[in-house]
C-alpha cells in the first residue's frame, strides 16, 4: 500500500506576528514595543494566552497614521 504525501494548504487567514517580528518591521528594539504598549502608544497589540500578537495590516495601518 502506498500513500500520497499530503501538501499543506496555503493559509488563508493572516498570520499574527510575534514582537521580535514587529520590531524587525519597525526596526526599533523589542523592549520599545513593550515600552510603547505599557503606554498605550505604538501599534495595537493583541494578548493570545501568555502571549503579545500583532495584526501585520493594523502595524502597517498604524505606521502610515504617524
């Protein structure tokens, strides 16, 4: 019996970015990103679980707004 190899699905929901990626898009230092969300400035941040998340089109939407 042999099986075919399953090819992932292109993802079709956007993909959640992490502070380190945030602050390589921003290139600004990951501890600015904790600073700025600390107090209430920077990009929208999202809490999922333990974790920070960013929205890539709400960081991009924020940029353009600076």
């Amino acid at each position: 019996m042999t099986t075919t190899p399953t090819v992932p699905r292109p993802r079709t929901e956007p993909v959640l970015w992490s502070v380190e990626d945030t602050a390589d898009y921003l290139r600004v230092p990951p501890k600015t990103l904790y600073e700025w969300r600390y107090k209430g400035d920077g990009p929208p941040s999202h809490r999922i679980g333990r974790y920070v998340r960013y929205v890539p089109d709400e960081v991009r939407t924020w940029v353009r707004s600076r």
